[in-house]
C-alpha cells in the first residue's frame, strides 16, 4: 500500500494555487485620473487619449524603454480636429497649465540654419555662446514637480521641417539624446514626444465629402470610413516620412474629422470654459449666462466647417459671446448675480438680456 | 509679451478686461484704483496703460499725467462713459460702449504706433 503523499508544509492538504485570471487591460489609480480628465476635455479622439494614456502608465510604473523617450507619437488628420489640443490637455491635466509643454514649430525650421535656433550655434559661429538653444536640461525640466519629472515636447508640422531637423529628430526619438551647440548633452528619456502633421488631409476631406462632417450616415459605413481615412493618412505619412523615422515612432494616430454631434460636444465644452473664465476673472462677483438652442446652432454654422473642424470656434464665441458680456460689464448693464439669456435675434445677430429672477417659495415667504 | 496695465475702481470690468488681453496673447495687470496703478509702476514698466475716467481718488487723467512723468511717450487709453477732455497726456478715448472689440484695435495700433517710433529713432 503507497503512502499519502506528504506536503512539506506539514498539511495534508495543500492549499490551491492561485490562478485566477488577471486583468491587464486595467489602469492605475493616477491613470484613471489622466484618462476620465482627457475623455472630459477631449472629444471624439478616443485613439488619441488611448495612447497617450498607455505611454503615461508605463511611464509611472518604470516600465518605459530605457534609453529612449517616454514615447513618440505622431498624430496625423486634418486641421481643426486638435491634434494640438490634446498636447494642451495633456500638459493641463499633469502640471495644471495647458501651455506647460515646449513647443517646436517645425515651419520656423526649414531652413538649414536654423537649427541653431533649437541646439545654439555651433562653435566658431558668430552667436556662438550667445543663442539661447530651445532645448536645454533646463527648459525640460521647467515644469517637472516634486511628483511628476515628464517632460512634453511639440513638434508642430514636422512635414515642414528641414533636413537638419530629421536628423535631429531621429536622434531624439532613438537615442533620447540631443547635443547642443555648445557640446553638452540633453537627456530626453523623460520626455513624452508628440508631433503633428496635415500630411493626407486633402485625401482625408476628398474622402470624407458627402460621407463625414455634417452629412447623417448609417454607423456601419462610419466604421469603414474611418478605415479608409486611417488608411490613407498612414500611406501618406509612409510615402513623405523615411522608415527609419516610422519604425522609430511608438503609435501614430490618426485624428478623425469631427461629426456634429462632436462638434456640438466641443461647442458645450467651450462655453463653460467662458463661463468659468468669468468666474475666474471676476470672483465672487460673476454672474452667468446661458445660451438658447438656436443660438449655440448658430455658433456652430458660424465656428465650424468641414474643412477646418472646430477651429474658428472659439474666435467665433470669443468675438460674439465674450466681448459682448464685456460690454455689458463696462456699461453696469450686467450686476454680480445676474443670469444672462442669450437668444438670436430675428436678423441673424444675437440679443442678451437677464433672465428673470426666479424666487422660490422660501425665500418668498422670508 | 507686451505689458498692459488695465485701471477700474469696477472690479468684475477690470479683471473681465484682462482676461481678454490675455486671450489676446497680452500681459494684462488688473489694479482698481489709481495708487496701486503707480505703485504697480514703481515695480515694473508697462507698454501701455488702459485706465477709467471716473475713479475715486485720482481720476484717470490725473494718472496718465502722472504716469508719463515716469514714463515718457507713454501710450495711455482713457475708457470713458461721459464725454471727451481736451489733454496732451492721453492718446486715445474710447466710449465705455461699445467697448470690444474696438479696445483691442485700439491697442494694437497703439503698440505698434509705438514700435514704429522706436524703429525711427
């Protein structure tokens, strides 16, 4: 008769391993934070927000490849669907300050020359010692925090950059290392690298005439759109940008031409931002304006088109709703407390007037 | 960045007015009387100063007299619900209605006015 097996614990029974499965789709504490703050700021680019937000997961957990940048992303789409925006929000949501980013206009860049005006002259150049470079230690960690040392750079336009700065920029996003002018070395492995381009988006309109922007379509030839549109901005990207520079980059992502019902989100979410600007501005004295519904239909045939996306629209609200408040304001037509109901006028412009003030019957009765 | 200091006694117009210049791509300082308005200016130098007419204390063209004397060719916008006063020491009136977008002109041809003088000289 064999034995009963003996557990070297000194139990009979040993305990079942645990094997549940796990979850790796789920993100952390601090990056549920970052996304659910894109997903409220940022509309109808989910790809964008997933990218980024993968990249800044990593980044927290130490799991970043080392000796290389946070991550390199290029965002390619059409003007006006906020590639540029995200970079903003981004910079908003980890340092408060949606300008907190270093930002690269690669138009200024191409001529040959005028990389000194990112990296200093070279030695032996007249300027030498004398041309603050761009991209320095210092200017990177501008606007690290005791928590947070990431770093955010913008490439805008990269299609317009010379070849000076390919070479850079293939430098940058491999090695995560830039050498100045002056011969000191920039360390770039706590950057996250963004760069934007129009590339394909005469493609992209073409293809999306009658089919995106304002027209009603069924969902699944949405899908197969988006497909197409995915498809010929990455060839586009592929025929202009070496494959040295495409395998170097860690998501390229293409933005979508927003819908307008999007673009009706991004209305919503530019007109509360006027309205905690003037909370913001004026404290505890601010009051408040609400917007009818034919108005905001207004402001969206006035700030948005197919060809440019949203990118009138916050000129559009500013000239229309903003200074007008201001106005207001300066005349004493506007008190603190006030609640003021834009609606449209019969002849196209907009009419304001407070809305009456409702008494409840409370306070009535006080 | 060019510096603009905005002077009224009315809070929510001041800081409502600076918000705007910021937008515009201005460093806007909000003060709301005229002595913190000259005290801003022992601080710091300003390109042009955007004040109100009627303020408690001094009023605005007491201070865009007082501010050239420590800063010369000044250009100082006098933002006014009245009338007009005959003084070589403010640049420009502009109503109180109506006030935007015609401050924002306003000022830009103002800066650049005064760019152009420096470029002459």
């Amino acid at each position: 008769m064999s034995e009963e097996p003996k557990s070297y614990a000194g139990s009979a029974v040993q305990e079942p391993l645990d094997t549940r499965a796990l979850d790796a789709t789920r993100h952390g504490e601090d990056t549920r934070e970052f996304e659910a703050f894109l997903r409220g700021r940022i509309v109808g680019q989910d790809a964008a927000i997933e990218a980024v937000t993968e990249l800044y997961q990593m980044f927290l957990v130490g799991m970043s490849a080392p000796d290389r940048p946070v991550g390199n992303l290029l965002f390619l789409g059409p003007t006006g669907s906020g590639k540029t925006y995200v970079v903003e929000v981004v910079a908003e949501a980890l340092f408060g300050n949606p300008h907190a980013f270093i930002k690269v206009d690669c138009a200024e860049f191409q001529e040959h020359h005028e990389i000194s005006k990112l990296i200093g002259s070279p030695p032996g150049y007249i300027g030498h010692l004398h041309t603050p470079p761009l991209l320095t230690q210092e200017s990177l960690a501008k606007y690290h925090t005791e928590k947070l040392k990431l770093s955010l750079i913008l490439f805008d336009e990269i299609e317009k950059a010379s070849e000076a700065l390919w070479q850079l920029l293939l430098g940058i996003l491999d090695k995560a290392s830039l050498t100045l002018g002056d011969n000191s070395h920039v360390d770039l492995s706590q950057c996250m690298i963004f760069m934007t381009s129009n590339l394909g988006a005469t493609e992209m309109s073409s293809l999306a005439e009658g089919g995106l922007g304002f027209a009603a379509r069924a969902p699944a030839v949405d899908a197969s759109l988006d497909e197409k549109i995915s498809r010929t901005a990455t060839e586009a990207a592929r025929r202009k940008f070496s494959p040295e520079f495409m395998n170097r980059l860690d998501k390229v992502v293409v933005f979508k031409t927003l819908r307008p019902e999007q673009l009706a989100q991004v209305l919503e979410l530019e007109l509360a931002k006027v309205q905690q600007r003037i909370t913001r501005a004026v404290g505890q004295n601010h009051f408040t304006f609400r917007c009818a519904p034919e108005v905001k239909q207004w402001l969206l045939q006035e700030g948005t088109d197919p060809k440019y996306g949203a990118r009138h629209l916050k000129r559009v609200i500013e000239k229309n709703i903003v200074y007008a408040l201001a106005n207001l304001v300066a005349t004493k037509q506007v008190a603190s407390g006030d609640c003021i109901e834009i609606t449209l006028k019969p002849d196209g412009g907009l009419a304001f007037r407070k809305a009456p003030v409702v008494v409840s019957r409370e306070s009535a009765a006080e | 960045m060019k510096k603009i200091l905005v002077v009224d006694n009315d809070e929510m117009l001041c800081r409502l007015a600076c918000d705007i210049l910021h937008t515009e791509g201005y460093r806007a300082v909000p003060v709301t009387n005229a002595a913190d308005a000259m005290a801003a200016f022992e601080q710091e130098d300003f390109d042009l100063v955007v004040t109100d007419l009627g303020m408690p204390g001094m009023h605005g063209v007491e201070l865009a007299r007082a501010v050239q004397q420590k800063q010369p060719g000044l250009p100082v916008i006098v933002m006014t619900s009245y009338g007009e006063v005959e003084c070589e020491h403010v640049k420009l009136w502009l109503p109180k209605e109506y006030l935007f977008p015609r401050l924002l002109e306003k000022i830009r041809s103002c800066l650049a006015e005064g760019e152009a003088e420096k470029v002459a000289k």
